[in-house]
C-alpha cells in the first residue's frame, strides 16, 4: 500500500467534520416534534422539489454505485452501461405511481410499503412479508455503502492490522449511528446537498481534465480491448447479452423504488407535484451516472492497474479499487481529497436513510402489529431510533467479519427478492382486485423460485431460460415477478370462490389517490 | 376558478392522459439494444453505443418535462 497522502486525508477530515456537524444540527431544520415518527422517519413530510432531488438523488445513487459501476466498466466493458437504460427506464414509473402512492400515504398517516398494503389488503401477514422483504434486501446495501467509505480510505493510504485497520470505517460508523438517531432524516437530507455539490464538481472536473490529459476519448475507447467496447452479438436461438442487458435494465428499474429507502424519500416529499417534477429533474444524475461509468474506461487508458503503487489498492479492493487509483494518478493532492469526502459522504447519505427506513418498517408493521399494539408516538419514534442503530450496527459486523463477496451476493439476492413486493405495493396502487392471500402466496412463489435461479446460476444476475429451442438469459428478478403475478391472477379467483369470509376491509377510498 | 374547472382538472390529474404514451417511446429507443449496439458513427471519439445512451438520458427528461407540463395545471 502507498504511503498516507496526508494533504487529501487533512482535506477529507475537515469535510468529514463539516459534515458531521451539519448531521447534528439538521435536528432544528425545519423544526418538527422528533417525538413522533413521521418527524423523525420522513422529516414530516415537508421536502419541496429541490430538497426531494437531492434526497432522492444520494438515495439512488450511492457511493457504492460511484465505485462499483465504472469498476463494472473497467472490469466487464459495455454491459456495464445498463446503469444508463436502467435510470432511464425508472422515471415513468416514479411519474405514474408514485404520486397516488404519496396522496394515499399522507391521507392515512401511512410511511411505510407495509401500512399501505395492511390498509389496502386489510392482512397483517402480507404487511409482514413486506417488512421482512424490506429489511433483508436494505441490510446487505448499507454493508456495501460502508465497503465505499472502506475503499477510499485505504485508498488515502490508511492501513492497519486488527483494530487500527478498521478504525477509520468505526468512527465514520458512530458519526453515522448518532446523527441519524438524533435528527432523524433531516440529516441525510441536509447532507446530500453538500455530497451532491462535491460530486458534481469531481465528475464535472474530471470528465474534462482526464480526456484531456490522456488525449482525448478517441485515444482512451482505442485502449479498450475490442470485447468489452460493446456488447457480444448473440448467436442463434439466443438473445444473449441483449436480453440481459435490456431485463437487467427493465428489472432494477422495477425493483428500485420498492426498496424502502427509496419510497422514504419520495414519502418525505411535500407533494405530488414535488414527485413528478422530480422525475424530470433526477435524469441529471443518470447523466453523471453515465460519464462515471466511463471512468472505468480512463482507467484502463492510464493503466493504473500496472502502476506499482496501486499494486496493494487492486489486490486488496479488487476492480472497485479503479476508480481511486484514477482518481489519485490524475489528480493533485488536494482535489484527491475533495473527490474521495465525496465517495466517503455519499456512503452516509444513502445508509442513513436506508437503516431509517429498516427501522420505519420494523416498527410500525412487526413491532407495532405484533407487539405492542397500542405504543405512545414517543414510544414508536423511540422505538425506531433505536432500531435504526441495531440496523447499522448489524452491517458494521457484516462488514468488518464477512467476506466482501458475500454482502455482494446478498444485495444481488436483495433485488430479486424485493421485485416480489411489486403486485401488492405498485399494482395496489391501481387495483383491490387481488386476494390478500394469493398476492401472499404470489410473494413466496417468486422469493422461492428466484432464489433457487439464483443458486442455480451461482449468484450471478442472468438466468438462461430454455424454452422451445431458444435460450433468453435475462435478469432472475424479471421472470420471477412474472411467476409471482401469474399465481396471484390464478389464485386471486381460485381463493375468492373457496374462502367464506368477506374480503378484508379497504380502508383507502378511490378519491385518496388523487390530490 | 369555476367548480367546473375544478374538477376537469381533478380527473386530469388523477385520471389517464394520452399525452403518457410519449413514455412508451423512452422505453423501446433504450430496452433495444440492437438499435444502439455499434462504435460507428463516433461523436467526438466516443463510440455510439455510448452517446446514443447518453443523449437518450437528456431527451427522456424533456419527454418527462413535456408530460408534466401537458399533465399538471
């Protein structure tokens, strides 16, 4: 590993500490009673348009998606860039849904995917499959935030053994653990604006500077080996890299606003107009997202994997350690530090929302329904505060004990299984029709089915799926929400005619959905 | 304003617009990929499987924009 390079530490600390001071004092923004939980866990519902960009933007697009997507890139080559139809492909969906799924949520104090489906379907089983869904698919993504902020201090030339080692990763978990707990969502809120002008600025200055430096794209795409440039060509009787390129696509863009970080902050919204002129303004961090992903391509260009300084970065970080190593070998000291607080503090934005929200979910649909039926308000946000912590807390272990490997694979997991939530939360949006309990089975078929793809395939994304001599390798997440809706449609019937009891009690009315 | 503008402006928004399917054609242009799948014509040295993409973010926020300022009152 290379020496300490104490000029971007000392400029990566002092913005650390910015940031940890604007996370505690978020606590008198906007003033709210933190006492209650929809203060404390979706800041009372009082972010504008601009405020819900950058929340939402820090939400999506995280530090683990700064390192990993051009890592994709500098590893995989094209297939990478799905990133870019993916975040194309989620903004109708946030346009369409997501504003009735706000109006009903505020009319019926709802906060998370579980009340809405407990007050829709009227079944606290259901609730509970999508809390659980929620919060195994959030943890194993705050563990892969947390190896962001673990990447770019190594990078900083901090290393260790034991307990000095991972050092670094505890203080920045603690600042992490108490500002959530004392300011609620305020504080990632505050945060993205300061995380999000730091990344502009870095990927802005750097898709000028380093073209320039290595001579222009013409000179860094002719670097590129020739299979990596674009995706292979499928043969017959496949569509090959086009199908799971273009499901990969389809699906994340499916899954990613049922994760319950991502609904927290289109929740925390002050209306549906906030939502929907989002979904026009947040295309400019797919932007960025795109031109990140092309750094894995600088990469190659300036060969930092053969330089011997980054020797140690590579072996220990792997690809993820690319985009560093770019950052350290064309930058100057200074801006180094700039670049890497802006990794390092977009880790905390999307984990701070994400163990809110895990905390939110436990709360109200386990602890709530299955507890502690009649808590205080004060009792519930405390409740939630303390959750919050247990959540980090548990990613912090699974960090610093577990493989790397395995938090990936986790998250991988993480996706296939929270698209299972979409018949009830984003269809339910639209219609009552289904049956509570064939939308329950619907759940289990898809979670059952996709895991088992997903082992059979060794955990990777794309399932080869045989039918009548063609093969269509696709994203698992895609075919198994078709599985799970196809049950539901069956079923729904099937359970309607055989049960003798009134279908559960809607407590939503038509008109909730609108404004 | 009227009772009557009102509520046409209620089902507006709560309701279906025609001007959504301008959506669909984000869809097909980026879920394609042999429409987008070659280096050739390059712009700027970039090859074209990666500026068509990249301009295809820029033009399905003025879709979007356009939708919600046909949509919203």
């Amino acid at each position: 590993m290379q020496d300490v390079n104490w000029i971007a530490l000392s400029i990566f600390v002092l913005l650390f500490g910015l940031i940890t001071w604007l996370g505690f004092a978020a606590a008198n923004w906007r003033k709210g009673d933190l006492d209650l939980l929809h203060e404390w866990g979706l800041g009372g519902r009082r972010f504008g348009t601009l405020i819900t960009w950058f929340l939402v933007g820090g939400d999506i697009y995280t530090a683990y998606t700064f390192i990993a997507v051009p890592a994709l890139a500098f590893g995989a080559g094209a297939v990478a860039f799905f990133a870019v139809p993916y975040t194309i492909v989620i903004y109708p969906f946030l346009y369409l849904v997501f504003p009735r799924l706000w109006n009903v949520c505020r009319k019926h104090g709802y906060i998370t995917s579980g009340d809405f489906v407990r007050g829709r379907f009227g079944n606290r089983w259901l609730a509970l499959a999508m809390a659980i869904t929620g919060i195994v698919a959030t943890m194993p993504y705050i563990a892969l935030q947390l190896v962001g902020i673990q990447v770019v201090v190594g990078a900083l030339g901090i290393s260790g053994s034991g307990l000095a080692a991972d050092l670094p990763l505890i203080i920045a978990f603690l600042v992490l653990a108490a500002f959530t707990y004392s300011s609620g969502l305020r504080a990632p809120a505050s945060i993205a604006i300061v995380k999000d002008i730091l990344i502009y600025v870095t990927a802005f200055t750097a898709i000028i500077v380093i073209p320039i430096e290595l001579g222009g794209f013409g000179k860094i795409f002719a670097a590129v080996p020739a299979q990596k440039l674009l995706l292979a060509v499928p043969g017959t009787k496949t569509t090959g890299a086009y199908g799971s390129y273009a499901t990969l696509a389809l699906g994340s863009a499916l899954a990613l606003f049922l994760y319950p970080h991502c609904l927290t902050g289109i929740l925390s919204a002050s209306s549906g107009h906030a939502i929907r002129r989002n979904a026009a303004m947040l295309p400019g961090y797919s932007f960025m997202l795109g031109l990140l992903a092309l750094f894995g391509f600088f990469a190659i260009a300036a060969g930092v994997a053969n330089l011997p300084e980054y020797a140690g970065g590579f072996k220990q970080f792997g690809n993820n350690f690319a985009v560093p190593a770019l950052l350290l070998h064309s930058f100057p000291s200074w801006f180094v530090g700039i670049a890497f607080a802006a990794i390092g503090v977009g880790a905390l934005v999307p984990a701070a929302i994400m163990s809110i929200a895990a905390a939110n979910l436990y709360t109200r649909n386990i602890h709530r329904e299955f507890l502690n039926k009649n808590p205080s308000d004060r009792q519930e946000s405390q409740m939630a505060k303390w959750v919050s912590l247990i959540v980090k807390l548990g990613a912090l272990v699974f960090i610093l004990f577990v493989p790397t490997q395995y938090a990936i694979q986790l998250q991988l997991l993480g996706g296939i299984w929270i698209i299972q939530t979409l018949p009830s939360v984003m269809l339910g949006v639209y219609t009552r029709w289904f049956n509570d309990w064939a939308l329950l089975l619907g759940w289990a078929a898809g979670i059952f089915a996709g895991t088992a793809m997903a082992v059979a395939v060794n955990l990777k994304p794309a399932y080869p799926l045989a039918l009548g001599g063609y093969t269509f390798p696709g994203y698992i997440a895609v075919y198994t929400v078709i599985l799970n809706l196809v049950v539901v449609i069956v079923l729904t019937p099937v359970l309607n005619a055989l049960s003798a009891r009134p279908a559960p009690v809607d407590q939503t009315a038509a008109a909730d959905y609108y404004a | 304003m009227g009772v009557l503008a009102m509520n046409s402006a209620q089902t507006r928004r709560g309701g279906w617009s025609w001007w959504y399917l301008l959506f669909v054609v984000q869809f097909v242009a980026v879920l394609w990929p042999p429409f987008y799948n070659s280096a050739a014509p390059h712009w700027m040295g970039i090859p074209f499987f990666y500026w068509y993409q990249l301009l295809w973010v820029v033009i399905s926020a003025v879709i979007t924009a356009v939708i919600y300022l046909a949509t919203n009152d």
